[in-house]
C-alpha cells in the first residue's frame, strides 16, 4: 500500500510522486517526478500536499511512488 499524499509527514525533498497540476485537476491527468520543494505548510491537506519537482512543476500529491 502506498503512502498518502495527503500527509506532509510522508513528503520529503528527493522522493518519486505522483502529481495533479493545476490545469489538469479536471481530467485527473497525473505527472511523475522527483520532489524540490514542499510547498505545503499545513500537517495535510484535503487534497494533497502542494509539492514543486525538480523540473519546476507544481501540483498536488496524488501518489508517492
């Protein structure tokens, strides 16, 4: 079973996830890499701890891999 995306005890800097961008939170289109920057200072969130990867992306964390 697979961690959730939602806790950001779960999410650090240098691990593979899985994230929705913000254009894409209708279609559920998701995007793989590698977390920078945790932007997220809450403990969770509803819909998933807002990460920026190393090539500059931001989302949401569906899935850490």
């Amino acid at each position: 079973m697979s961690q959730s995306g939602k806790q950001r005890s779960n999410i650090k800097p240098g691990i593979k996830v899985s994230i929705v961008l913000k254009k894409h939170q209708r279609t559920g289109q998701f995007t793989d890499g590698v977390v920078k920057d945790i932007l997220t200072n809450s403990k969770s969130h509803p819909h998933g701890i807002k990460v920026r990867l190393t090539d500059g992306k931001v989302g949401r964390v569906q899935k850490i891999l």
